[in-house]
C-alpha cells in the first residue's frame, strides 16, 4: 500500500512537472511568437509610412513645381504687370484679377505682395497683412537668393499650406512686385495621395 501511494504521488507529481514544463514553453512560444508579430508589425508600419512619405515628398514637390509655373505665367501676364504699373493702385480690379487667377490656376489662394512683401490683395477671406508672415518670409528668401522663386509649408489662418511666392518684374531685373499662391494641405489633398 505504501508503495502505491508513493507510485501515486510520484506519478502526479510528474504530471504536474510535465504540466509545468508544457505551461513554461507553452509561454515561451507565445512571447517569441508575439515578440516577433510585433517587429513584424512594426516593421510593415514603418516601410509603409516611409513609401507614404515618398508619396507626399513627391506630391508635394510636384504641387510646388506647378504652383511656380502657374505663379510665373501670371507675373508675365499684361494685366498684372499694368495694375502695378499704374500711378495709383487699384486695389479692388487687382483682387478682382487674383480671383480669375485662381480659377484659371485652380489655386484656392492667390495673392499680391509690393516690392518689400506688403500684401496688396489676396483670394482668401480673413487673411490680413499681419497674417502674411509666412509668404513675407519667402519674399525676403527668394530677393536675397536672386531666386525665380520660393516655396515652403506654412500656417495661413490656422491651416497648413504649401507656399510659392514669384517675382513679378518690370523689366527684369527690376521686381515690382510679387505674386503668391497657396495650396491647402488637408484632407481632399489627402485624398488624391
């Protein structure tokens, strides 16, 4: 009796060492498994918010590149050049011209700038000359860089926006203005991505 009581106890006590044993690597693998699912994950996230950064760089660049181009036709355009011209400055024909701009341009804000960056006109509602830090800024980088234009994302009435400010000259080189254009970065931009 003695000796089955002792198989007994012997036998569950080896069941519970296998139980333990089986629960130990049992645990094991799922740390392993989960350890590598997780930088699995993490490295999946990460090339795809890499491809994505790509996408919006490109994007991006490309938005610039035919805001610049938009922005160079209208500082060539005759009407442009001949309300700057004028001895007086006719501010509401001049906003007027920015808004067919924005149409021909399909460019949600366009705007004009005196020769020091001093807004003159602009498309977007609310947007004052205190508010045009961002396009002065660009203003006083592309005169210091003799640069045919320059670009930058910025803030306009709490908004993110990809900026692109022009020279406008008469004759070249002589800048008798500037011409600005900006494109929301928001979610129907998001969208096209």
């Amino acid at each position: 009796m003695d000796g089955l009581f002792r198989f007994r106890r012997f036998r569950t006590r080896l069941l519970v060492l296998i139980v333990g044993l089986l629960a130990a690597a049992l645990g094991v693998s799922y740390l392993l498994v989960t350890r590598a699912n997780r930088a699995n994950a993490i490295a999946h996230i990460e090339q795809n918010l890499a491809g994505a950064l790509r996408v919006f760089r490109f994007s991006v660049e490309l938005r610039q590149d035919r805001l610049a181009q938009s922005a160079r036709v209208v500082s060539a355009d005759w009407p442009m050049r001949t309300l700057y011209l004028q001895d007086e400055l006719d501010r509401p024909t001049l906003r007027s011209t920015l808004q067919s701009y924005v149409e021909r341009l399909e460019v949600p804000v366009v705007t004009a700038f005196d020769p020091d960056g001093n807004m003159l006109a602009t498309t977007m509602a609310g947007l004052d000359d205190e508010a045009c830090g961002p396009f002065r800024h660009l203003v006083q980088a592309a005169g210091e860089s003799d640069a045919d234009h320059a670009g930058d994302f910025a803030y306009l009435m709490g908004r993110l926006h990809v900026l692109v400010v022009v020279p406008l000259y008469a004759p070249r080189p002589h800048v008798i203005g500037w011409f600005g254009a900006a494109f929301p970065i928001d979610d129907t931009f998001a969208q096209t991505l």
